[in-house]
C-alpha cells in the first residue's frame, strides 16, 4: 500500500483503507469530475470503486480518465421514486 495511505483489515473479506493525501491515480480523476466516491473494494490484484454522479458527471469522469486502464462494471440510474 503506498506510503499516503493506511490499511485495517476487518476480517479476511473487508478493510478500512484511509487516504491521507489525494495523490491515488483514479481517484483525483473522479473527485475532479464532480462524482462522489460511496466506497471502494479492494483486493489483491484490483480497486472496485463505487461512484454515484449525474450524467454530465460521467461524461467528465471519462475524459478524466483518458489514457487510465480501467473496465467499467456497471452503469445504472436509481430506481424512479414513489409517492
């Protein structure tokens, strides 16, 4: 784990991670973009981040992220409210 960052694990499935410094590669991109990170996953050989922002958001967070190996896993819109 890099230097800026501290690690606890929770169990053999969970950790806390804090990023004392915004130097992480991926996230700068998508705080700049407007998006707010919810949580991220982490493992091994990879981060999941989980980002909620609105369509101009992502638009963003794309063109930031120009030139950055990633997979986008899931894109979806929240569930339409009832009153």
């Amino acid at each position: 784990m890099p230097s800026h960052c501290e690690g606890v694990s929770i169990s053999s499935k969970e950790a806390k991670v804090l990023i004392k410094e915004h130097t992480c590669l991926v996230a700068i991109p998508i705080l700049e973009s407007g998006c707010v990170i919810t949580g991220v996953d982490v493992s091994e050989s990879e981060l999941v981040w989980s980002i909620i922002c609105d369509d101009e958001g992502f638009i963003a967070l794309l063109e930031n992220l120009e030139g950055v190996d990633f997979e986008l896993i899931y894109k979806g819109k929240p569930p339409a409210r009832t009153r």
